[in-house]
C-alpha cells in the first residue's frame, strides 16, 4: 500500500497551500490585483524544477564550475546558470513583471517597458546561494525581494535602487534534505515545506518569530584576523561566555537555522573585502526583511539598520549583523 503523501500534516486542522496562502494575503496589502500573487507563484516553480535539479546535480553531471566569472568575479557553478536560467524565463512570462535583476548578470533585464507600467513589480534575486556547497552535497538556496515597479524612473536601476524597507516582499528557499519555501508579504514570515507526492508546498508554520536570545553565531572565522577590532572582542567574548559556532557557508542554510533556532548572523568587513562581501540587494535586504518580520534585528553597524540603507549600485556590497535581537545587540555593543 502506498504510503498518505499527506500522512505528516495535522488532519484537524486546514490544508493550506502556498497558493491559496497568498490569496488569502492578498487582502492584507493595500490596492492588491493579484498581480503579487502571479509572480510568488512564478518563484515557487522555480523553485520546484531547483529543486529537482540540485537532487539530481551528480546523476546529470551539473556540477562544477561553467566555465565562467559572474559580474561579482567569481567562479560560476553550472547550476549557477541553470538556476538563474530557470528564474529568468518564469518571471519573464509574467505581465507583472517590469525588471528582473540577478546576481548573476551584470545590467538588470527590462522585461516590459511601456507607460502603463503602473502596478507592477521588480524583482531580484540569488539563483543559487551557496552553490560551491553542492560538490559535497551541502545545503543551498534562492533567495528573492520584491519591490514596486516605478514606471517614472529614468532607467532601470532608477526604479531598483530603493531601499530594504520599500520591499513589498521577500523570501528565500532553502534546498536541503527538505526543500523549504519561507516568505514574507510585510505580514509575518510563514514557512512552506514541498511535499513531493504531490507537488505543492504545504503551510507547516505560520507568523515564525526567532527566539530573541540563543548563545550560539555564524560566521566566517578563517578571516578572523582581518576583522575590525570590534569583531574580534565579541569572538573572544561569545567564547568565554561559553557560545557555540555554527557556520555552514550557505547564507541561506545559516539564516534558516537562525530563524528557527535563534543567533547571530555575521558578515563583517575584511581587509580584502573593505565594504563587506554580502551583495546589499540580493541578499542582505530581503533576509533583513525576513528577520526583522520575525522579531529580531538586522544592521549594518551598530544603530543602522541594514533597511534603511540607500543602496546607490544595484551590485552594492555590505556588512551584515542579523538574527536574535539579543545577540544582534551583543555584537553592536563590543563593536561601540
């Protein structure tokens, strides 16, 4: 007898999809069409034909480099551009779409331009964060930020270049030994989990807060030595007082951790990497969104929240401090 796909939801209660969830908060955004509701579900395909592309990466012989840089100088992974391939055709056949930025191209894509652009949307993303992790079958991820479309801008990046706080959206999705769809409209952050027996993401948590404290962080520690100063004493101070390390070297594994099970994220500034090395737009924002929905913190320095930053390219770099806001305030403390 083959086994209930649904065997592991609570029957009492609701099936809620990822679909019928954004209907339902579409009511909760102010002049909503549904055009939102088209572009989420352009993501979560993509995010079904990743997925089946990572879990099959060995067997199809898409790992690896491609061959090539990207416009940030690193080393492309094939499913770098299998990925960013993938999001690029789905989000273009959607009318609600105006501009597409990746990581991975240098110039944004203008997919619709015409004076009726009104009600339309921009959308960024990380095809595939963490993608050197999948060599050794590693945690991986998309991660996307959605913001209005301003038909009165000058070009392209005139209508990009807004603030974290101007998003109407953001997410990620995590590839792991699950794939996990989280999201957040302005309204909370709700969690999705692909149930493969049917091929839909199933609600498994709604409005996730992050614990405001849990004594453990993420970072980098091999560029210890390159950090400021500041930096450096909340290490010495995190080890004393008996903290955890936890670093997977996936931005997005890391913060889905977080989010779950609280800590601090960190992205510090380096000798090599004097403005930091997390791209502001693609990643920074949309996890800042997540966080802070979530109840914790997320900053570029000490009292400047990474939202609030006026991003001014739209590959600009940055710091990062997110997560707990406990452990956020930690960090910002020994960093004066």
């Amino acid at each position: 007898m083959s086994a209930d796909p649904l065997h592991t939801l609570d029957h009492a209660g609701p099936i809620v999809t990822l679909q019928s969830h954004v209907l339902q908060q579409q009511s909760l955004i102010p002049g909503a069409t549904g055009t939102l509701s088209w572009i989420l579900s352009s993501l979560s395909i993509s995010a079904k034909i990743i997925a089946n592309k990572v879990r099959c990466a060995r067997l199809q012989d898409v790992l690896g480099e491609a061959g090539a840089d990207n416009v940030q100088g690193e080393k492309q992974q094939k499913l770098d551009v299998i990925s960013n391939a993938v999001l690029l055709r789905l989000l273009g056949g959607r009318d609600g779409v105006a501009i597409v930025a990746s990581e991975e191209n240098e110039e944004p894509v203008i997919i619709r331009k015409d004076p009726s652009g009104e009600g339309r949307y921009c959308v960024l993303f990380d095809p595939l964060d963490g993608s050197s992790n999948l060599d050794v079958c590693g945690g991986v991820g998309t991660i996307f930020s959605i913001l209005r479309h301003d038909p009165h801008a000058a070009d392209a990046q005139g209508s990009l270049l807004q603030p974290g706080s101007a998003q109407v959206a953001a997410g990620y999705v995590l590839y792991g030994s699950s794939t996990v769809f989280v999201l957040t409209v302005g309204h909370g952050v709700d969690m999705f989990v692909l149930d493969p027996a049917v091929g839909a993401f199933m609600l498994v948590e709604r409005g996730l807060r992050t614990p405001a404290a849990s004594r453990s962080y993420s970072v980098n520690e091999g560029n210890r030595r390159t950090f400021p100063e500041g930096y450096q004493k909340y290490l010495d101070w995190a080890q004393d007082s008996g903290y955890s390390s936890r670093y997977v070297g996936s931005m997005v594994a890391d913060v889905h951790r977080i989010l779950l099970k609280g800590g601090v994220f960190m992205y510090p500034p380096t000798k090599k990497a004097p403005a930091g090395k997390l791209r502001l737009m693609y990643e920074a924002n949309p996890m800042a969104m997540l966080i802070e929905q979530a109840g914790g913190k997320a900053l570029v320095a000490p009292g400047r929240r990474v939202l609030d930053v006026q991003p001014t390219d739209i590959h600009e770099r940055t710091p990062v401090i997110l997560g707990s806001s406990d452990e956020v305030d930690h960090v910002a403390a020994h960093l004066g």
